[in-house]
C-alpha cells in the first residue's frame, strides 16, 4: 500500500465513511431506557443489552479472525475487482433503507457487504475469499429479539426432559408446563424465557460457527454442525437446569435459586462444548479405514 498512494487515499476515505455514517450520524431512536437518538451504533449497544451481550464482541472477534488469516491474505495475489462494487451496492440499499423505514437492524445488515465488497474492489478476489467468513460472522451483530418469543417452546421442551430426568434417577418431581415442583414442596422453580435457552443458544451459534470455520474443510459438514448447534445449547441448558435441581435437592433451595442459579452457566458451555466435539468427531468418522482388512493367508 505504500506503493500505491491512491489505494491507501481510497482505503482511508472508506474507513472514514463507514465510522461517520455508523458512528455520529443520529438516525435511530436508542431504546426503551435510553432518550433521543443516536447513530446505529449507538442503538446497537443499547440493544445487545440482555440476551444478546454477546454481541458486543462480534466486531472484536471479526478482527481476531482476519488477523489469524493474515498471513494468507499476505500471500494472496492482489488484484482489486469491480465486482465488488455489486457488494457496496447492496450494502449502501440495506443502509438507506433502515434509514427511510427507521428499522436499524437493515442498517446493520449492510456492514458485512459493505466491507466485503470494498475488500473485493481494493484487492480482489483471493483477498474477499478469506475475509469472507469473517464479513459474514458479524451478522451476529443484527440483534434477534423477535428469536426470543418464538423460542417458548424451548421452556417446556426443556422443563419436560429435565423433569424426566430427575424421576429417572429417583427424585421426585413434577414437571407441569414451564414449572418443577418438588413431590414434597420443598422447591418450585418456574424455567423463564431466559432459563429457556435463548442467550446460551445464540452463544453456542457463534461458537459453533467459529468451530467449523476453523476446523473443518467440508462445506456440508460445516452446516450440518452449524445446525446442530440449536441441539448442543438445549443439550448444556438441560445439564445446568438439572444440576440446579440436585443442589436445590441435597443442599438448598436458596442457594440453588440464587448464587448457583447465577453462576451455572459455568456448567452449561462444558457439556454443550462436550457434545459439540462428539458430534464433530461422529460426523468425521471415516468408517472405510474402520474396517478391518480381509485376511486371505493360509492359517496353520
């Protein structure tokens, strides 16, 4: 870049743009706890307040990944393209448009074409295939809400197994809609929309997601995983509502309703982290060299 002055102007101008007009310039109104209006990242950081914290370390992550590729964008050969200018184009609709129908989330949806794109167009297309996956991971940034009602299934999937596995081990409780009771009424907690899933759900999506990126080279392999990420949070929730149950059980209903209640996602991520690994290493059991060879020699 220091050889072509004009590249780095051009890069330097984008950079700028895309800070101004995601940073400073106010579009949006905040949120329910928050006056005024602000730009659309100021709306994001109000929105990823909840369930869906995790956001705010898409971006970071995004720059981690491209800087773990780094040395193969050093290596590929730069060639900028025009067709990357279909990408910025896409991304500048999605922005004027969450700006003419005040929907913030199609202004943030622009990010990843918007940058995509400009790598397309600057240094072609070796460079935008490795950067693609980070581009397309900070979709994780678009907060989801509406994820959340439409996930109340979860509460009674989960309560109803957790309760089936606590008969199945002897305790005695009873699982009636999105609540476990003790036999005896020594407990009763109630599995709210949060207990439900949803933030170690999308949690474990991203995780998944950063997985398969780096570790498998198959693209049906990584959607098959990616896909079963729904299952390994349901899996690590089910495993950390349930140990609530033996601490309420054999030590306390306080403790297990509040300090442990608090702190049980420390349970959750080994066992959804556990059965993510299983399932990658099912999925990638090459069964062929599993077979033993015929052996056709003379035996005495």
């Amino acid at each position: 870049m220091k050889s072509n002055p004009i590249e780095a102007l051009l890069l330097v101008t984008i950079v700028g743009t895309f800070v101004y007009f995601f940073g400073f310039v106010p579009l949006f109104v905040k949120g329910l706890f928050v006056s005024g209006v602000g730009s659309t990242a100021a709306w994001a950081w109000q929105a990823w307040t909840g369930n869906q914290e995790h956001s705010r370390l898409v971006p970071f992550i995004s720059l981690a990944l491209v800087w773990y590729h780094r040395k193969e964008i050093q290596k590929a050969e730069k060639s900028g393209s025009n067709k990357g200018l279909l990408f910025v184009g896409i991304g500048i609709a999605f922005f004027l448009l969450g700006a003419r129908c005040l929907q913030p989330r199609f202004a943030l949806a622009s990010v990843p074409f918007l940058i995509y794109g400009s790598a397309l167009y600057l240094w072609g297309k070796q460079v935008a295939r490795v950067v693609l996956f980070p581009c397309a991971f900070l979709i994780f940034m678009i907060p989801v809400a509406v994820i959340e009602q439409g996930t109340f299934q979860l509460q009674f999937i989960i309560t109803g197994i957790v309760g089936f596995l606590s008969n199945l081990v002897g305790l005695k409780i009873e699982a009636l809609g999105t609540t476990l009771t003790a036999a005896d009424n020594s407990f009763n907690f109630a599995i709210a929309e949060g207990c439900s899933g949803i933030r170690s759900l999308f949690a474990m999506t991203m995780l998944t997601a950063i997985y398969v990126h780096l570790t498998q080279r198959e693209i049906l392999k990584k959607i098959v995983i990616l896909a079963f990420s729904v299952v390994f949070a349901i899996a690590g929730n089910i495993g950390r509502i349930f140990t609530v149950i033996l601490v309420a059980k054999f030590i306390s209903p306080t403790l297990a309703a509040g300090i442990y209640h608090d702190y049980s996602g420390f349970v959750f991520f080994p066992i959804a982290l556990l059965a993510m690994l299983l399932f990658s290493k099912l999925i990638n059991l090459n069964l062929s060299q599993r077979k033993m060879p015929n052996d056709r020699s003379l035996r005495p």
